[in-house]
C-alpha cells in the first residue's frame, strides 16, 4: 500500500519563497493605481482598470493589502488600507450596490480582517452593521439567504447560491461578537439547506437552487455561470470545499466535513494533467475550453484548510494537502503572471462568465486574492479573516 506519510519524498515548495517576494511586489506597486479605487472583477488585456468601490469584488484588493502586511510585517501597506476601509464604511452608509450577499465577502475582508489584525473598534461596529444588513435577505420560511437583487424581484426571490457559504462567516462573527444567536442560527440553516438542496447525490453541485418563500418549498437548481443545469460548475464546486470545510468550524456540524470532504474528492478526481480545472468540470484535456485558475485558487485555500481539520493520523489529511501542494506548484510555474509584465493581476487564465463572454482567460480579482492567501497559508501560520 502506498505510504502517503514517506517524509523521504516531501512535495516541491520551491516555488514558495519565490512566489511570495512576486506577489508582496506587485501588491506594493499596485497601490499606485488603487488607493481608493479597486481592481474591477476582471482584468481586460490582463490590466484592471481602476473603478469605484460597488462591485461584489472591491473587498478582494484590501484582502490582498492585508495578507501583504502580515507577510511583510511592515507598515508598507497602511495608508491604502485605511482608505480602503473608510470607502466600505462609505459604502456600507450609503448602501451603495449592496442589495447582495456578497455583502460577506465585502465585510469579511475589509471591517472583519481590521478587526481581527488591529483590533479596530469601528471596524467591529462596520462588520456587525454590515450583518445586520445581511440578515435582511435571510428568509425564515425557506432558511436561506437570497443571493441576488432586491427581495421583491421576482426573477430572484428564493434563488440561492452556493458561493453563500464564503458569506456565513460574517454572521458567525456577529453571534460571536454580540451573544444574540440569531445570526449564526440563519448561517447554519442556510448551509443545512444548501447541503441539502445544492449537493447533488453524486457530490457534484448546483450553482443555485430556487425557494418558494411563501411556503418554504424547495424548488429546482438552475445554472448562472456554469455550462448547464446540471453540470458542475468548477468555481461552485471550489466554493463548496472551502465553504463546507467553514461551515464546520463555525458550527462544529460534522457532516458539514464530510460534505467538504465528498466535494474534494470529486473536485480532484476531475483534475487534469497540469491540476489546474478548466472552468465547468464536466471538461478536461482536449476540450479546447478555458482553465479558472481562479477556481484552482480557492480550491487550494479549501483543501489546505479541510486538511488542517482532519485527524493527523488521516491519510485524507496528507492527500488534500499534497493535492494543494500541487494545484500550487502548477499555478506558481504555469499561471503566475511572472513573465507578464504589462499585467498588473497575478494570476492568469480565470474566467468569471463563459457564456456571457465575461472575463475569459483573464486575472480575476478573487484569483489574485486566493492565491495570496494560499502562499500566505503556505508559508506561514494564518489567522484566518472568514
Ligand atoms: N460569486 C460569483 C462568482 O464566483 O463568480
């Protein structure tokens, strides 16, 4: 039986050091263009143009701006970050395009990561306002959380997604701040729900499924950016990994760790040789369609943490985080925009939306993000911002 433990052949992290010194670069020069302005979601030419802070994105620059000051130990990236967070306490005042749930990736990495890095009190106040706000679109009948558009449009009512599950922490982190349970108890039957409903019984998983919020009945999954209804939309999936492995740390559920786990093993099952998924997982090798780094990104962020939540003795432990080790080497020598010096992202070959033509084969702003924090996870230990 193959020995997943043999410490004499530990995996490749050459990469690591050279990577990291890339990465803190780039974000360091970038501030020249993004003080209070953001990278947009997508990269045009492989360059993001600087924009206003109302995208469901804007929070992946300032993550970035966080992760570059915990790796460098350095007050080099302060100022944008105050600015930063003085445009989301705008925004957030103002209630500028916030009628989503990405409200939790927005606040997760700008107030939430303050908070927890420089224990800022108005940052805490941002966060728990900003989950006040998110809570708004939790329907108690259908025990999910709306993902898109106003609560009335009736194109969206009902409609959850799986990427949700990246914006539960903002909600753990209000029950944990406040004491009042109601929060954590919408994030865990959102999950429940999309446990429930969103993973299909092959571990494969819907993009969103639709409620009625009348009667609470579940409806039927639908597709936004993946190749079908029912095929497995390799950014979902990634999601899901990442996701369910919170899910169970902010809830101690443990069939949310199997779900993760169960989500894993397909997600790796379907990698192709360079480890990097094309952007549905129904492709592969000879497709001639498009890789998502971007998906690869957050995957890695998703195994490496299920594998720290694994028992050490588990051999799945060793397996999830040699996988990563590999997506990681693959992204690092392959994707990096290392040898691409007239992009200002770091991660080539994303795509945010096929079918609508969207962002393909570009940086995407999440891809940059995930895979500082995966060197960051990599290379040091990480108080986690979700
Ligand atoms: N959350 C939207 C996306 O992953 O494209």
């Amino acid at each position: 039986m193959e020995n997943v433990n043999d410490l004499s052949n530990p995996p490749d992290t050459s990469f690591l050091s050279e990577q990291v010194a890339f990465v803190i670069k780039k974000i360091f020069e970038n501030q020249k263009d993004f003080q209070t302005l953001v990278p947009p979601a997508a990269s045009k030419n492989l360059v993001y143009e600087p924009e206003e802070n109302n995208d469901w994105t804007a929070s992946f620059w300032i993550g970035q701006l966080f992760l570059a000051k915990e790796l460098t130990k350095s007050h080099d990236f302060d100022v944008t970050i105050e600015k930063q967070l003085k445009s989301f306490a705008n925004r957030l005042e103002k209630k500028i395009e916030l009628e989503t749930h990405d409200i939790g990736f927005l606040y997760s990495l700008s107030a939430v990561a303050d908070y927890k890095i420089n224990h800022t009190e108005s940052s805490r106040q941002t966060a728990l306002d900003a989950a006040d706000l998110l809570m708004k679109r939790y329907s108690p009948k259908a025990k999910i959380i709306q993902a898109w558009g106003d609560l009335s449009d009736p194109e969206q009512n009902g409609r959850m997604i799986i990427d949700c599950l990246m914006n539960l922490p903002l909600l753990y982190f209000a029950t944990n701040e406040t004491g009042n349970p109601k929060y954590a108890e919408a994030a865990y039957q959102h999950a429940l729900q999309t446990q429930k409903y969103i993973v299909r019984p092959n571990y494969t998983t819907y993009h969103t499924y639709y409620f009625d919020t009348q009667t609470g009945l579940a409806k039927y999954g639908k597709t936004q950016q993946g190749y079908s209804d029912d095929s497995c939309w390799a950014r979902g999936q990634a999601w899901g990994i990442y996701g369910f492995t919170l899910s169970y740390l902010h809830t101690g559920d443990l069939s949310f760790l199997e779900t993760a786990q169960h989500l894993a093993d397909y997600f790796i099952a379907q990698l192709p040789e360079d480890k990097v998924c094309y952007w549905d997982l129904i492709f592969n090798d000879g497709s001639n369609e498009e890789r998502d780094s971007s998906s690869a990104a957050i995957a890695v962020c998703g195994l490496l943490e299920l594998a720290k939540q694994l028992p050490l003795t588990s051999k799945k432990r060793t397996e999830y985080e040699n996988v990563a080790l590999e997506i990681m080497k693959s992204l690092a020598e392959n994707y990096s925009t290392k040898d691409t010096p007239q992009s200002n992202g770091l991660l080539l070959h994303g795509v945010y939306d096929k079918k609508s033509d969207k962002g393909v084969d570009e940086c995407m702003s999440w891809g940059d993000y995930y895979y500082v924090e995966a060197l960051t996870r990599l290379a040091q230990s990480w108080y986690m911002y979700w």
